[in-house]
C-alpha cells in the first residue's frame, strides 16, 4: 500500500496551515497527526501529550489504513555551539537543551512520512514564530537533506510496522505483508541498509544506528566494523516476535501480553529488546536461555563420556 508524494505533500501542507491558524487563535499549535491513506478522508489525532509510541502508530496506521503519517506541532531550535565531532559523543542527559539557550527560536515544524510507489517520502513545513508581535513568519519547505530527524525515523518505522499483518508468515521467499524495498532507505530485500536508513539496526546492539555508526568510522563500539544490518522484508524485531509469540495490545493501563491471533495484537518488541538477547554473529535476537549453540565436541545427550558399553 502506497501513497503519492502529491497526496501525503497536500496533507502535510493543510496540518501545517491548521497549526498556523490554531498558533494564530490560541497561541500555541499542539501536537497533531494526520494518517493519510492511499485514498478517502484522513484521520486526524490530538496528541497533547506529545507523541505515543512507535507501537501505538502503528496500530492506528493499521485501523486507519495510513500510507503516509504528518505531525505537527511547536519546536525550539538552536545552535549548539559544540563542535560536532564533541556533540556526538556527549551522553544524552548532558547535551545542550534549546530550550535554554538565550538565543533559541521557535518554529511550526510539520514532519510527514509515506510509503511511496519509488521508495520511501520524507516532507518537512517550517514557519518560524516570533513572539515580539511580528507573528509568524511565512513557512517554507525543508529538504530531508536540510533536517532528517529522529521523528522522520519514527513515523517510519510506525508506518513498516502498521503496514506489516500481524499474522504474516515469515521464510525466505518474500510473504505477504514483507516489503520488496526498505521503506526508509530503498535497498533490496538480502542488500544491507544504508547509512542513513532510519529502519537498519546496528550488528553490535541490536539498536537503532546512530549518527556514530557509519561505513567510514566503523560502529561506536569498534571502528573496525561496519554494522550495518540486512533487509530481510520485515522491520528488525518483528520475525524474532513471531516466532517467540510474543504479542501485544493496548489497554487502559497500557500494553499488554496476548497470545497470537488476538484482534488488535501487534508484535511486541518492546518485550523483545528488554528480555531476549541480541546475537550480534546471527544479527537477531534469541530467546531467553537460548543463546548458545550446543557445543560440536560434546555428545548429543548424558553427561558422562569415554565409558564403554
């Protein structure tokens, strides 16, 4: 299932306008989404909370029938003033909060994602706001080449997962719901992602790369390796949950087990990345207590040897 640029582009600019207008009248733009199918009316969502989950989005991508996700809502921006090669290897608590910097501006940032017939679409709306009475500034169109951030990375990876049946079966031959192409960076199913792939795991966690993980620099754990995963048609994770059978739904008090099958189950990989073991030689996850291949030089069975009969 797919979208064209020019419907998910039309979508994003109308949610764009809609923050503007909401800034305009109540002097703040909340956080927003639109899911937008192939075709038909889209599904609009409050998230004054901020955004849910990759594994919420997802379950609303496969209730609405979303090809492509927009979200909106009020950002700080700022310089750092820290060198790059410095700023990447700060710990997270420690980096500089732009909401601090005296210097800092703020800005209407719509961010959309979509499953495109030639590869995955990313489109990003700014309209900087100015609070000295001037109002807003007229919004313009960003180039992913200009800012990709983690949000593009997550609307990805909610869209994979909500595109993704539940109960698709998994082998090597392509099955349903598995994806030909790399819905973020566009390799073939066996190929290994690209470095700007916002889907690819790194080979030595198990995690999502980062910007310290490149074909050039080697991976943050050793300059020697390039940890770039494979595409093997599902999104990293979700065979490992099928065949684990660990599922997930959401209630009132959050997401909870449930067996396979279940109306409304999506695989749980929040389960996955906290109990089971990332394999960095398989480049999977292995169940708990279930990581160690038997050894070659041992008999199958006993624990006694060399006795004879």
């Amino acid at each position: 299932m797919t979208i064209s640029r020019e419907r998910l582009h039309q979508a994003t600019c109308a949610l764009h306008d809609a923050a503007e207008q909401a800034h305009r009248t109540d002097g703040i733009a909340t956080m927003a989404a639109l899911f937008v199918p192939p075709e038909g009316p889209a599904h609009f969502y409050y998230f004054p909370e901020g955004l849910p989950a990759a594994e919420v989005l997802a379950a609303i991508v496969r209730d609405s029938g979303a090809a492509g996700i927009a979200v909106t809502g009020e950002v700080w921006e700022s310089e750092p003033g820290i060198p790059g090669t410095i700023l990447v290897d700060m710990a997270f608590d420690d980096m500089p909060l732009p909401a601090n910097d005296p210097n800092a501006t703020e800005a209407i940032f719509t961010t959309a994602a979509g499953l495109g017939d030639d590869g995955p679409i990313k489109l990003l709306r700014r309209t900087r706001i100015d609070r000295t009475g001037n109002g807003l500034h007229e919004a313009v169109d960003l180039k992913t080449g200009i800012r990709d951030d983690g949000l593009a990375a997550l609307l990805a990876v909610a869209l994979a997962a909500g595109n993704t049946p539940a109960n698709a079966p998994t082998g090597n031959a392509a099955a349903p719901g598995e994806q030909h192409h790399c819905p973020s960076c566009g390799v073939c199913r066996g190929h290994l992602h690209t470095d700007a792939c916002d889907i690819g795991w790194c080979a030595a966690t198990g995690r999502q790369r980062d910007a310290r993980c490149t074909v050039t620099r080697g991976c943050r754990t050793d300059p020697r390796l390039d940890c770039r995963t494979v595409w093997t048609g599902l999104h990293p994770g979700i065979a490992e949950c099928r065949d684990f059978g660990w599922f997930a739904v959401p209630g009132p008090d959050g997401w909870t087990p449930a067996a396979p099958g279940t109306p409304g189950a999506t695989e749980d990989l929040n389960r996955l990345i906290a109990e089971a073991v990332w394999d960095p030689h398989a480049q999977r996850y292995q169940a708990p207590g279930d990581t160690s291949p038997p050894d070659p030089g041992l008999p199958p069975g006993g624990d006694r040897i060399g006795e004879g009969g």
